[in-house]
C-alpha cells in the first residue's frame, strides 16, 4: 500500500521560504511512471495543483506560481520537496503531496500539512 | 489553462435518493487516439485529503461503491450517486489531466442530507 506523508514548519514568515518534504512508502519512485506531486488548499477553499516531478528529476509547474516553486526528488529517500519562495499570507494553505498517476489522476495523497504564512 | 466549472457549488439531497454533479471543461479532454476522457472525480470529506472515485470519467477506482458513477465525454461530464447515504457527505471535485499540465479542479460541490 502506497503511503506519502508531508513533513516540515507549520509556520512561514512573510517574503521568506516554505520548504515541505513528502515522504512515500510502499513504492520506490524509480519504478513505475508516476510523477509525483504537490497540491494545495487555503481553508475553506478548493484545490490548486502546484507542480510536479519525475523520478529522473524532469518537472512541469503550475504557470500561476512558477516563478516562486521549485521541486525536487531524492530518490535514495524516497522523497521529493517543494520549495516556494517569496511567501505572503495567501500562500497559507494546507499542502499534499500525491502520486501523479496518468491513467488515472491522483491515486495516492498525503494527509496534508497546514502552513501559515504569519509574522 | 483548461477551466473546469462545477455546478451546483452545493446539493441537499434525502437519504436513498439521487444526487447529480455537473461539470464542463473549456476545452474537450478527450485523447482520440486512446478514445479516453482524462477526467476524474474526487471525494473530499472534512479534515481529509481527497479520495479517488473515477478516472476516465467513468472508471470507478478500486473499493469505490457502486452507487458512484461518472458519465460524460468531451467537455460535459456528470458524477451521480444512485442513492445517498449519510457517509457520502463531503465536497466533491472533478480534475482534468489531459497533457499538457497545468492540472486543474473544479471549484467543488458540496453535498448534504435533507
């Protein structure tokens, strides 16, 4: 059973950066074709897909934050990052990682992490 | 961006009757060369990551209970649950995945009991 957990400070100050880890069992990421990603959620609000990447390291970003997201893998951890930069208070938000899968869509999702962007 | 539109944005349906979720695309996310929708809908309870229901717009995931169903090709595409039950209480949103990226989601729809 595939398991991905999102990891890292629920608390961002303003103009800094938001780094979360997603953690993933149950499956190596260097087998399969999945991608891997990261989506958010302002409270009470929908979903917004922020990017994702390939094993390989090969990535595709959301055109709305590309210029502030990087993310990244770690395949001798079995992880990936997501890195956003220049943060405001509408970055808060709670954030899953999933598995991009391209039969199917979504297939696997964390539990999320909320992060607050607050001074 | 492919804009995906939902409506209604919220149902109030009684116990055992049929509840029924629209939504359209801006642009078809049907491949033909595969003749597959690339349109999936998810299932969010409170305080939950979303669930996985159907993919191809009419694939119900594995474990997902057959009073789920999707319907629809090209840019209209419908979510029906035959007969509500008390744990279907929760936002439900569609996603399309038709290449290129960017992804994107419907705005969602939530769905009580009358």
């Amino acid at each position: 059973q595939v398991q991905l957990q999102e990891s890292g400070p629920g608390l961002v100050k303003p103009s800094q950066t938001l780094s979360l880890t997603c953690t993933v069992s149950g499956d190596s990421m260097t087998t399969g074709t999945y991608y891997w990603s990261w989506i958010r959620q302002p409270a009470g609000k929908g979903l917004e897909w922020i990017g994702r990447v390939f094993a390989s390291g090969n990535t595709n970003y959301n055109p709305s934050l590309k210029s502030r997201v990087t993310i990244s893998v770690d395949t001798s951890k079995n992880q990936f990052s997501l890195k956003l930069n220049s943060v405001t208070a509408a970055d808060t938000a709670v954030y899953f990682c999933a598995r991009d899968n391209r039969a199917k869509g979504f297939d696997y999702w964390g539990q999320g992490t909320l992060v607050t962007v607050s001074s | 961006d492919i804009v995906m539109t939902q409506s209604p944005d919220s149902l109030a349906v009684s116990l055992g009757e049929r509840a029924t979720i629209n939504c359209k695309s801006s642009q078809s996310v049907l491949y033909s060369y595969n003749n597959k929708n690339y349109l999936a809908w998810y299932q969010q309870k409170a305080g939950q990551p979303p669930k996985l229901l159907i993919y191809w717009a009419s694939t119900r995931e594995s474990g997902v209970p057959d009073r789920f169903s999707g319907s629809g090709s090209g840019t209209d595409f419908t979510l029906t649950i035959s007969s509500l039950q008390a744990e279907d209480v929760a936002v439900y949103y569609c996603q399309q995945y038709y290449d290129p990226p960017p992804w994107t989601f419907g705005q969602g729809t939530q769905v009580e009991i009358k």
